[in-house]
C-alpha cells in the first residue's frame, strides 16, 4: 500500500494475515504460544494449558480498539501466571 500526501510519500507491505499488515487472531496466538514454548519447557507447563492460558488472555482483548500492544499484554499476563502460582 502507498501512502501520498504533500510532502509525505509512505510505503507499507502487509504482511500474511489480516489486510494493514497485521498478523490474524490466530497467527498472534501461534507466535506468542511459540515464544513461550521456548521459556517454558514441558515439565514446567503442558503445552495445552500453556495454549489454553494464551487464548484465554488473548480473549480477554477482543474489543480493544487498539490492537498494538495486546501480544505483549497477551505474553506478560501468561508468563506472570506462570510464574506467580495463585494461593
């Protein structure tokens, strides 16, 4: 896509996923279950509560207007459960 103003002349390549560039829902939840997998090895999480935990923080974004930040916040909140075990 290509952006012109006076002035101003922009380029941007989407990416695979959803039109601007942005990565799909699921794509976003693939990448940060994928980094997290790294961090935390099998015996420490199962893969499925790891995927579950994932989904359910990234559910919780679902009507944010803006859409930037929610894989960090999706990560940070995840890695925050992991490592703080409830009482």
């Amino acid at each position: 896509m290509r952006i012109h103003e006076p002035g101003l002349t922009m380029e941007h390549s989407a990416s695979p996923g959803e039109a601007g560039g942005r990565p799909s829902q699921a794509e976003e939840i693939g990448e940060i279950t994928a980094r997290l997998r790294k961090r935390y090895p099998p015996g420490e999480i199962s893969p499925a509560d790891l995927a579950e935990r994932v989904r359910g923080y990234h559910h919780r974004f679902d009507t944010a207007r803006i859409r930037s930040y929610v894989p960090i916040l999706v990560e940070h909140l995840t890695r925050r459960s992991i490592e703080t075990p409830s009482r």
